[in-house]
C-alpha cells in the first residue's frame, strides 16, 4: 500500500513538473514570439529613423551647398550691377558725344547750303554783269575802235570832248571794278565752301566711330542685363529649393519624433517581456536560438576572454568586475556592438580612454582602456571601426590597467559608473 502511494506520490509529481515545464515552455514560446516580433518592428523603425536622419543630413548638406551658392551669386550681381551701372554711364556719355557731333554735321550742313546758294548766286551775277559787258563792248568796238573816234568827232567843243572821253574812262573803270569784286567775292565762297566740306568730312567720320563705340557699348549693356536676370532666376529657383528643403525637414523631423517615440516604446515591451523568462531577477537575457532579439556582436576580431567579470547573481554588490575583459594586443581594432550615438570620456584611475555607445531605451555599451578613438560623437552603425584597443605599458590611455586588453561592458542604466547598472555581456553576445 506504501509502495502504491509512494508511486502515486511520484506520478502526481512528474505530472505537476510536466505541467509546469509545458506551460514555462509555452510561456517561454509565446516570450519568444512576441519579442522577436517586437524586436523585427523594431528593427524596421531603427532602419526608417537611420534613413530618415541621413535624409536630414543630406539636405542639410545640400542647404550648405545652397547657401555658398546663394552666397556667390549675391557676390557676382553686386559685381555685374557695379559694371553695368558704369557701362550705362558710358553709353550716355558715348550717346551725348554722338549728338553733339550730330547737332555740328546739322550746323555744317547748313553753311555748307548757304554757301553754295552764295556760290551760286556770285556766278548768276557774274554772268548777268558778263551779258551787259558784252552788250557794251559791242557798241563801243562794233566798227574796230570808231565809236572812240565819233565820240570825239562829235564832241562839240574841246570841254565836251573832255568830258566824253571822262565818261567812257569812268564807265571803263567801274566795269572793271565790277568783275574783280564779283570775281573776288566766287573765290572767297569757294575757299569757305571747301573748308566747311572738309570739316563735314572729318566730323562725319568722328561720328561714324562714335556711333560704333555706342554700339558697342549698348550691345554690352544687353549681354550684362542678361547675365543679370539670369543669376537672378537662379538665385530664385535656389532660395525656392532651400525653402522646399525645410519644409522637407520640418516634415521629416516631426516624422522622425514620432517613430523614435516608438521606438523606445517597443524598446521597453521588449525588456519587459524579456524579464518574464529572465532567472536573473530581472535582468534582461537574450532567448537562446534567436540572437536577433539582442542584435549585438563582438566589439573585436577575438573571443579570447581573460576575466569574465562578477558572479552575476542577483545581489550586484557581490560583482568584482563590471564587463569582461577581453584578450587582444594594443592596437587591435575595436567595432561598434550594435548602432548608437557615441560619446566619449577619460577615468585616469579607472577605465582610461572609454567610450560610451546609447542603443536607445537605457542600453550602453562601454569600450575602456583604449589606445586610439576614431569616433568622438554622433551615430555609428553596427560593425563600424570606432577605436584602437590599448591597456599596454606606456599606453596613456590605459588607465587603472596592468596588460593590453580591451574592456567590454552592457549596461542598462544609460551609462553610470559602478556595478549598479551592468548586466552579463555574453548574455547577448552570438
């Protein structure tokens, strides 16, 4: 009857832990599920919000860009308006020169008329003076010379005869007198006339390259004028692309606030859920088999590890080391374990150069005892070079260490000091 009941006893209890060990699987199941869901959304969020800030950046970078343009083109209209102001004051110098000389031809062409209305008047006289000349030429020689001889036959005393002989000479000089002056006067007409056809010559050529100068001028005004409004319709289409840029960024911004909200959201569900099969008291604990809940990788090329850190157990004041201590020479190469933002700092008796990698959500991984960091600030991506282990002898930036080796720790206190915040690395580690 004992054994019956003993054996009783031990089916009921194999029972009991078959039915604790199938609901903690399928709890443990359902955990697994829903973080992996959780974590695969939340990856997809990392990946929008990391598309949405280069984004940002390049138009950031293409406003940049705009701004020297704008800049120089501003430079370059100051510089062509400056020109094109002085050739426009050359055109209306150019253009008064030219009517001037215009007003001048108009006046010399006028003189030049009279002139030649003088001219042609002088020889109208001439000719008119010639005909009476002739007229009394032919009465006086008509009978080779006899009119001389009647007018003396025919003089009535010797004081008529005088008299007559008196006339003839008289009307003799004057006529002569006549012809010189007539004479005298087309010959001054004809000098002037040549002297002002000249002087038109010379000023009709003057206004020919004056007006050419002009020409020349006003053609370079209209080729500045287009450069002008051209810089003007680019610095337009600029300032308009630079106001589609912050629109563009105002949007993106807003867009980037909400997913990143999100993100922290799923963040937290994932470490919530997480703690549910975690036997550590809450710590967070990646699900064996699915390192994507995690998402984290080696921060270097070895797995050689030469101090694994505390017990880990659930009374943190009992941690020796926070992190783990992993073996590789000075200068070896040191990755981002998963994406961040870096910030850096200096504990001469503690960690030495260390920097600080913010995952989101409270989660920092801290990389210490570093020869060289390459990156001081800013986002890194999963796998990116950020710095040179070091810990050697004459390495200044060793801090508190007695060999070459890289310091590895994950936190979840957002990056304090102590033990207090420092989770088991190689929980999350592939």
């Amino acid at each position: 009857m004992q054994a019956e009941s003993t054996k009783l006893n031990f089916f009921a209890k194999s029972v009991i832990m078959l039915v604790f060990i199938l609901v903690f699987s399928i709890i443990y199941s359902t955990t697994a599920y829903s973080s992996t869901n959780k974590q695969q959304q939340l990856n997809t969020l990392n990946q929008q919000i990391n598309n949405k800030k280069q984004k940002i950046n390049k138009n950031n970078l293409t406003k940049s860009q705009l701004d020297a343009d704008i800049k120089q083109a501003d430079s370059n209209m100051y510089a062509i308006q400056t020109r094109l102001d002085k050739v426009r004051t050359q055109l209306s110098a150019a253009k008064t020169k030219t009517s001037v000389t215009q007003a001048k031809l108009n006046m010399l062409q006028i003189e030049l008329e009279q002139k030649q209305q003088e001219h042609a008047n002088a020889l109208k006289k001439l000719k008119q003076l010639s005909v009476v000349l002739d007229k009394r030429a032919n009465n006086f020689y008509r009978s080779s010379g006899i009119p001389y001889i009647e007018v003396i036959l025919s003089a009535k005393s010797f004081s008529d005869l005088l008299h007559q002989v008196y006339y003839l000479s008289r009307i003799i000089n004057q006529d002569a007198k006549l012809v010189k002056q007539i004479k005298d006067t087309k010959a001054v007409i004809e000098a002037a006339k040549a002297a002002i056809e000249k002087n038109k010559t010379a000023t009709e050529q003057k206004q020919v390259i004056l007006l050419s100068e002009e020409n020349r001028i006003a053609s370079l005004t209209v080729d500045l004028q287009k450069q002008k409004d051209s810089l003007a319709e680019q610095l337009h289409s600029k300032e308009n692309l630079i106001a589609s840029i912050g629109s563009q960024n105002k949007q993106l911004a807003a867009e980037l606030n909400n997913e990143e909200g999100n993100a922290t959201d799923l963040t937290r569900q994932i470490k919530e859920e997480s703690r549910v099969i975690s036997p550590e008291g809450g710590a967070f604990r990646p699900i064996p088999g699915i390192p994507s809940i995690s998402g984290f990788i080696w921060p270097c090329g070895s797995r050689n590890l030469i101090h694994r850190g505390g017990e880990w157990g659930n009374n943190r004041s009992t941690h020796l080391h926070a992190g783990i201590d992993i073996g590789v020479s000075s200068g070896t190469a040191v990755v981002a374990a998963k994406a961040g933002i870096v910030s850096v700092g200096y504990d001469p008796t503690g960690y030495g150069n260390y920097i600080d990698i913010n995952h989101g959500g409270g989660w920092v991984t801290r990389y210490a005892h570093l020869r060289k960091i390459f990156v001081t600030s800013g986002q890194v991506s999963r796998g990116q070079r950020v710095a040179e282990s070091g810990g050697g002898a004459g390495d200044p930036g060793a801090g508190d260490s007695r060999g070459a080796h890289l310091h590895f720790e994950l936190r979840d206190d957002g990056g304090g000091y102590g033990f207090s915040g420092t989770v088991n690395p190689l929980k999350y580690l592939p």
